[in-house]
C-alpha cells in the first residue's frame, strides 16, 4: 500500500511539472502557429504586416477569451493518466495540426 501511495504521488509531480512545460510550449506554439498564418493568408490579402510573437499570443489570449471554449466530456473510466495525456495531445497537438491544415490550403489555394 505504500508503494501504491509513492506512486500516486510520483506521478501527480510528474504531472505537474508535465503542465508547467507543456503550458508555456503550448502559448510559444500557438503565437507561432498565428505569425505563419498571418504571412500566408492575411498579408498576401490586406497588405499588412505580421505581428510580432508577443503580440499574436496577446492575440489568442483575446480571441479565446471571447471564443466560449467547448467543454469536454470525459469518460468515467478515465483515469487521471488518461486525462493528462488528452490535455496535454490538446495543447500540443492541436496547434501542430491546425499549421498542417493551413500550409495545405496554402500550397493548394
């Protein structure tokens, strides 16, 4: 039972320390993700300059303050292993293919 008890807590540490790189990659990504959209679709169009990374993650801050965000529903059986590696394969993963989709539209548009 103590082992058990150790376990829980090395991998809640873990988990924690997960979320406090994940976080701030995630932010670094997403003002990425922005900036390369910008230049492919908005500047082309308008004529106007890209934003620097400060101010496109000031940008998303805006937009997903405004944007309700949609609510997940989790699976019961979920354990919370499962629910760190879905939040961390959302903040990851979700810009990386958001930037997939848009350089696809951009080579073929």
């Amino acid at each position: 039972m103590g082992e058990e008890s150790i376990m829980k807590k090395e991998t809640a540490v873990l988990s924690c320390l997960g979320l406090i790189v994940a976080v701030p990659l995630s932010a670094i990504m997403r003002a990425f993700v922005l900036v390369t959209m910008w230049k492919w679709f908005v500047t082309p169009t308008w004529n106007v300059t890209a934003p620097t990374p400060v101010v496109a993650y000031g940008l998303t801050l805006l937009i997903g303050m405004l944007v309700p965000s949609q609510s997940s529903v989790s699976d019961p059986t979920d354990t919370p292993k499962d629910k760190i590696q879905q939040s961390f394969g959302a903040l990851l993963l979700g810009p990386l293919l958001i930037l997939a989709l848009a350089w696809l539209v951009q080579r073929f548009a």
